[in-house]
C-alpha cells in the first residue's frame, strides 16, 4: 500500500464553494445537451414548461422533471441516447429482472470519467501502483467488474480480472499473485474468508490489506466479519448503472460514508412521496443527475434508495459530501443474491401458472447468504391428495421463477387461509436478514 | 369395491388436526379411521368417515382444500403373513402403492387396510379375481 492519499487531488478536496460553482456550469450544460439531442427528456421538460434557459445553475434544479426507471425501460434500447452511436464505445446493462433491461451508453469520455470515480475508491482504500488488486465481481454487462478492473488499470495496480465464481480458483489466484485488494460482494468477501479459514489460513498469512465491496446492502456487523476473517479493511462503494456504474460514491479511510463524486454527479433529497427536494441532511429518497456525460446523461434520476447526506468535514481531508449507507427503499425492490428483485414479478408467475395471489416471500440469511422462500396457498381445487403432485407442483413454480427473475426461491404451497393477513391483504415480503443498521 | 376417502391439505402447525376434526364431529360425522402424512411445512389428513361426500361440502365451505377419492378397502386375515400375501400378490402384477393404513374394524380374526395405489380400479379387479375379501362401503354407515 501506498502514500498515496487522492486519485485526483485538486477535486477530490476543493473547497465545497468551488465544486458548487464547479456543478452549477455544468449542469447548464449538461441541460443544454440533453434537451437538445434527448427527445424523450425534451418532452418531459416541455409538458413541464422548462427550457434550458431557465436552469442558471443547481439552485434551479428542482424545476427540471425527474426520470423514473420505467422512463429509461421505456426509451429502451436507445431513446435516451444523446450522442450518435457511432460516437460510443461501449454498452452495460441492468440485470433486466423488471422487464426490459436498462442499456448504458458510453462514449470515451464517459468511459473515462467513470473509471476516474472507481480509481479514486482504490486510491482511497489505500491502493497504489505497486498494490494487486484482484476483482472478482463479474465481468460482462454488469458494471461491477469492468468498473473496478479500469479503475485500477488508472491507478497502474496489477489487475486480477478474475469475475465472479470459481472459488477455488480465486483463492489460488489471491495465494499465489499476492494480491492486496478484494472487489467483489460483501456477501463473497465473506464466503472467500470463511473458505480461507476452512483450508487453514490465518488473517495474517492472507495478503489481502483492504477491500471495495458494494452492489449488494450489508450491515456493519458483516464489516466486522468480513474484516477479522480476512485481516483486512472493508469499504463500501455505490454505484449504479443508470448513472454509471460502481463509484459513484465511495468510502474512504474514514469509514464513515461514501463521497459522492460531486464533480460528476449532483445528489439531492427528496420526499418520495412528493418529489419536493428536502434539505441536506434530511434523509429521503436519493436523486442523481449527470454533470458531464456525453451518450446517456440521466437528469434527475430517482434511485429508489433512501438515504441521508452529510456535508460536515471528513478526516480524510475530501470535500465532496457523502452519502450514508442506504436504509431501504422508496418502492417494493429487493435485492436477494446480488439480483434486484420485485414482488410483483414472483405475482406474475402465480398468475401465469393458475396460482392463487396469497403468497408471502420470506428472506434470510444464512452462512452469510440469502436464502429465499416463497409460501403460496394452493387453491382448493389444486389438491388432489397427493404429496408427489404437490412437490411437482413447487417445484414447476420455482423454475418458472427462476426463469423470470434469475434466481431460483425455494417455493412452499400451503393450504388456503394460512398466510397471515393484516386488513385482509397478506403481507408479502418478510425480511429477516436485517441488512440495515 | 373401492370406496371412497376424504383427503384435506393441512398446516403442520398445532391444533391443525383438532379444527378438521372438531369440524366433522359437530356436523355428526363418524371417523372410522384416520392417517396423517407429514412434510415440514404441510400435512395431509386422510380419513375413513361414513359420509366422505357431506364432510367435503362441509370442509370446502370453510375454505379447507379437501379432496374424495377412491381407496382400495380390503380385509386379511389377523395372523402374520396375511399381510405379507396381499403385498406380495400386488407386487407381482406390478402394483405400486402409494400409502397405505390400517382400519379398525370390532370384527374379530380380520385386519382391515386401506391403500392407494397407481391405479385404483386395476388394483381393485386384483384383489377380487384373486378373492381377497374386500371391504363395503355399507359397512362403514
């Protein structure tokens, strides 16, 4: 590890005035840009009697319309692009569990300025050029592993492009390459040093020094775990695909919130209820928008998550406020394995398979990973006396899951009337992982 | 003859048992024999009861998946191997059974069983072509 303490120095720590004045030029530009190559967005902010010469800087926010993830389903695959796509270079996506996936364009530029946000979180947990870091989120679509992989080809580290899975593999690579830096899920990081401690290593004989895990919610009780197993510091870092990616805001040595790369990306609050922005501090749904992205710059995207921001100085010595650990969310979301998934869906499939609508969805967690059960009541007339019939029926249910979310639950049919209702509907969704503090 | 069994899809949970029960008894039902499969999270409770077809009425009303199928019923006599002979003839036609119970019956020198097989009817002209005494629904009322 490195002396090293900024990626990018004169912004990491400008003083909050600055980066204002910083994000208010860009927004007037940004809002330029989209308004004049977006026609989705252009239609947004004319039927709400905006024009980019309105917006003066991010005191004028507030007037611009927001976009919903069902607005970026429905522009799908290209209706939100803002450049011409000979200009881009590359595409990620969302996993697409809701439907239609979201695609991300990127040209060079946004390429770059992406992989500028995940080197300032290596650079934050302590990486430098001599470091290894071995990223073992997955590569492809997912912006999880080519996120982190061009961050620390920009902080010169060794890079280990191992992806996901492979576990053993993972460990010979982490042994036999020494590397310093995990990237990966919390959920993962935990797995790799409960399987290090099976095969005999101790915290010390691990080389490991600190770890960027993220795209997954996880408690400080998970930290705790993941640092004693593998001897290590964890970091959380945020990202999201319709944004960017990973790094959006990362935690530095502090450990106390995630600094959202405000030269890039302007955060509010809002009341979910409303949309009526809430002052920092408060907490509430968290909305972005894009300061200087050229193919897919999203204005005021709602995240769903619900957060707090914090503007008091940090020890690390950045300026750029940070966001807390996000408490829930403002919709019905969850996310099991890694996968975003929606009550709804699992509804969809009972309805599509002759199932009655009673169901309950119950979360857990387990060895560090979640398991998922899904208790349907069978309808009357669905019994036929038989214990052979009934297992093929769960199991004919749990594969057309599998096929619509990604994930395979665990399904249960029960008989009529046992699923606990409160004002006649059942409650759907019982989480007992307490993955928030 | 094959006669017929109630079936009701229940919780594995207490009490479970008792509410199907109590149910039957209020509406004057008489249980002649009872058998509960369990998994962990449900049970099926089959039953033997002189009017399977009003019990089912009764259950559907008040919501329970319940089920009336036909049963094979037959009689051996109550001596070691009389079991084993009715087995062993169902297995040589190849018969699988699915489950199977006792009955209890005040006839001295019988046992009485009930099972479900693959196939019920085929099962039944087993029985009787091999004169395995089978048991009559009239004797249940």
């Amino acid at each position: 590890m490195g002396n090293r303490k900024y990626f990018n120095e004169a912004i990491e720590t400008m003083p909050v005035e600055e980066i204002k004045k910083l994000q208010s030029e860009k927004l007037v530009k940004q809002v330029a840009h989209v308004y004049n190559n977006v026609p989705y967005y252009r239609d947004l902010m004319d039927k709400k009697g905006v024009k980019p010469e309105d917006i003066h800087g991010i005191e004028d926010l507030y007037k611009l319309p927001f976009i919903e993830k069902s607005d970026l389903r429905e522009s799908y695959p290209n209706g939100m692009l803002a450049v011409p796509l000979a200009d881009c270079v590359r595409i990620q996506s969302t996993s697409g569990t809701t439907g239609k996936r979201v695609i991300a364009y990127y040209t060079q530029h946004d390429i770059d300025l992406w992989e500028e946000c995940c080197a300032r979180a290596l650079v934050a947990v302590g990486a430098d050029r001599e470091d290894v870091v071995q990223v073992s989120y997955g590569y492809g679509l997912f912006t999880g592993g080519p996120g982190l992989n061009g961050g620390s080809h920009k902080v010169g580290c060794l890079t280990l492009p191992m992806s996901s899975g492979n576990t053993e593999r993972q460990l010979q690579f982490m042994m036999d390459m020494q590397a310093t830096v995990l990237c990966c899920t919390p959920s993962y990081a935990a797995y790799l040093g409960e399987s290090l401690k099976e095969q005999g290593y101790t915290p010390d004989q691990i080389p490991l020094k600190a770890g960027i895990f993220g795209a997954e919610p996880w408690t400080q009780e998970m930290r705790r775990n993941i640092e004693q197993t593998l001897g290590i510091k964890a970091y959380d870092i945020y990202g999201l695909t319709e944004i960017s990616g990973p790094g959006v805001a990362f935690e530095c040595s502090a450990q106390g919130g995630m600094h959202i790369n405000e030269d890039h990306f302007l955060a509010e609050i809002i009341n979910p209820e409303t949309g009526e922005p809430l002052p920092e501090g408060a907490k509430g749904e968290l909305v972005f928008t894009c300061l200087d992205k050229e193919a897919f710059p999203v204005l005021r995207y709602r995240t769903r998550d619900i957060c707090v921001l914090n503007r008091e100085p940090c020890s690390c010595g950045r300026t750029h406020v940070r966001m807390a650990k996000p408490m829930g969310r403002s919709d019905d979301m969850m996310i099991i394995r890694g996968v975003n998934v929606f009550p709804s869906q699992i509804e969809a499939v009972l309805l599509a398979e002759g199932f009655s609508e009673n169901y309950q969805i119950k979360l857990g967690r387990v060895n560090n990973s979640d398991t998922f059960d899904v208790y349907v009541e069978l309808k009357p007339e669905q019994f036929d006396d038989s214990v052979k019939n009934i297992t093929a029926m769960e199991k004919s249910l749990a594969n057309a899951m599998r096929n619509m979310i990604g994930i395979g639950p665990a399904v249960h049919l029960v008989p009529p009337k046992t699923i606990a209702r409160s004002e006649g509907k059942a409650k759907r969704v019982v989480d007992e992982r307490n993955l928030h503090d | 003859m094959a006669i017929k069994q109630l079936s009701v899809f229940v919780e594995n949970k207490q009490g479970s048992l008792h509410d199907i029960t109590d149910a039957l008894a209020k509406a004057n039902i008489d249980l002649r024999s009872m058998c509960v499969a369990d998994t962990s999270n449900y049970g099926i409770v089959r039953i033997i009861a002189n009017d399977p077809d009003k019990a089912k009425e009764l259950l559907d009303k008040d919501g329970h998946a319940a089920n009336v199928r036909l049963v094979n019923a037959f009689a051996v006599p109550d001596q070691p191997g009389g079991l084993a002979k009715v087995l062993s003839l169902l297995e040589g036609h190849g018969v699988n059974i699915d489950y199977m119970y006792a009955l209890i019956t005040s006839e001295e020198g019988k046992a009485y069983s009930v099972m479900r097989t693959g196939n019920t009817e085929e099962t039944d002209k087993i029985l009787i072509e091999n004169g395995i005494e089978l048991l009559d629904e009239s004797k249940l009322h």
